[in-house]
C-alpha cells in the first residue's frame, strides 16, 4: 500500500492498556498505513481550571511536561511500529475546551483519514460523572473513529 497518497490515521495514546489495545486492533485492520501517534498533555493551568482551584496542584514546569508528553508520543509511536504501522510520533496541547477537542483539532489539521482511540469502557454514570475522551471524539468528529473496548469488555460470553 502507498501510503504517501493516502491519508494518515490518527492514533491516540496515553501508555494505557487500552491504548495500547486500540494501536494492536488499528494494526491488524491496517498494515502498513501511515499513521500519527497522538499524545494530548494538558499544562497546569488547564488541570487547575478543571478543578475550579479548589485542589491545591504542585508547580510544574509546563516546558518539562510537554518533553513528557513527547517521550510518551515516542514510545506510542515505537508500539505502533511493532504493530505495522509506519509511525511518527505527535502531541497537542489540550486546552480548557477538553481533550477530545485537541485530538479533533489534530485530525481536521492532518486531514486524517480515520481516529483510532481506546475506550475505558465506563459505565454510562462514570462516562458522566469522569467524562470521556472517546465519546466526545465520536460526538464531535467530522471523520471516521474507531472505538477500541477495553479487552475484557470486548470478550464475547
């Protein structure tokens, strides 16, 4: 498969296993395809705002955990390797719109032909209550997602 004429599949990682997961299934279905491993960091400003200052946050530096965030990229890159895919590693910076609008950003930026994310596989109060990445992206996106359940939700009785 060429995959310069094709667009990149985006792939979202967090070193979850579901993650992890997510990238395994992707390669199966896709051998070979180009593809972005997507790690989105947010600074401490963001993950302050989320909590409306009512919880005291160490300081970090946000120059250090965006390197964090590179590495991690990396390192999802290097599992999407092993797994077929012909990889380069990418982050994006989530902001107080939340991250599923930071993977989305990336994807209409990258023209991406499909998102490929893992699912926690939370009960729909704990969706509510925690939030989730994936059912904002598949709520919000203008192009294919593949949604990876969690392996032992997957599991067929």
């Amino acid at each position: 498969m060429n995959t310069l004429e094709n667009p990149p599949i985006l792939i979202c990682y967090d070193r979850s296993d579901d993650a992890r997961r997510a990238i395994a299934v992707a390669g199966s279905l896709f051998p070979g395809r180009g593809a972005i491993v997507l790690h989105a960091w947010s600074p401490t400003a963001v993950i302050a705002a989320a909590y409306g200052g009512m919880v005291s946050l160490p300081t970090y530096d946000d120059n250090e955990l965006q390197q964090a965030a590179l590495k991690l990229s990396e390192e999802g890159a290097r599992v999407a390797t092993d797994a077929g895919f012909l990889a380069k590693a990418e982050i994006t910076q989530s902001t107080h719109e939340g991250t599923w609008h930071a993977i989305l950003t990336v994807a209409d930026a990258r023209d991406a032909a499909l998102i490929v994310i893992g699912a926690r596989g939370l009960s729909a109060f704990k969706s509510f209550v925690l939030g989730s990445v994936s059912h904002g992206v598949v709520q919000h996106a203008r192009r294919p997602v593949l949604v990876v359940p969690p392996a032992a939700a997957s599991a067929i009785s």
